[in-house]
C-alpha cells in the first residue's frame, strides 16, 4: 500500500496546448489526404480515394469525440 501513488487525473485534462496540437495534428492529414487523393482520383481509383476520405473523416471524428468527452467532464483546466 505504501508504494501505491495515485494516478494524477491532471495528466488527462485537455489544455490549449491540446487542442493546439489537435488543430495542426489534423490540418497537416487532411493536407496529406487530400494530396493521395488527388493522386488516387487521377489514376482512376476512385473507390479507394473515397474509402481513405471516409477513414480520415472517421478519425477526425472519433478523435473529437473523445476530446470533446474530456472537456465535458470537467477535465479542462480553468485559469
């Protein structure tokens, strides 16, 4: 018992830093997604252009889901 320390719930609170890196995170992707798609699109693969557009927009998704389910619960640090 004396070695247990109690997990920090600080470590899981999003900051501005958290979404400032969730903004460049997913602008850089989108970037990257949208240049193999152009790719994919000019040499005639278009089914597989629109499944990485939906795997990229599931992502995005998710990942806001779950940024958004931390704020929600008070887990964002007040100033």
């Amino acid at each position: 018992m004396l070695g247990l320390v109690m997990a920090d719930n600080k470590s899981n609170i999003p900051t501005g830093r958290t979404y400032l890196g969730f903004a460049l995170a997913w602008t850089v992707l989108f970037f990257l997604v949208y240049l193999i798609c152009i790719a994919l699109f000019a040499a005639g693969r278009w089914e597989i252009g629109l499944l990485t557009i939906l795997l990229i927009v599931y992502g995005f998704v998710r990942h806001s889901v779950w940024l958004g389910k931390r704020a929600k619960r008070g887990l964002v640090r007040r100033r």
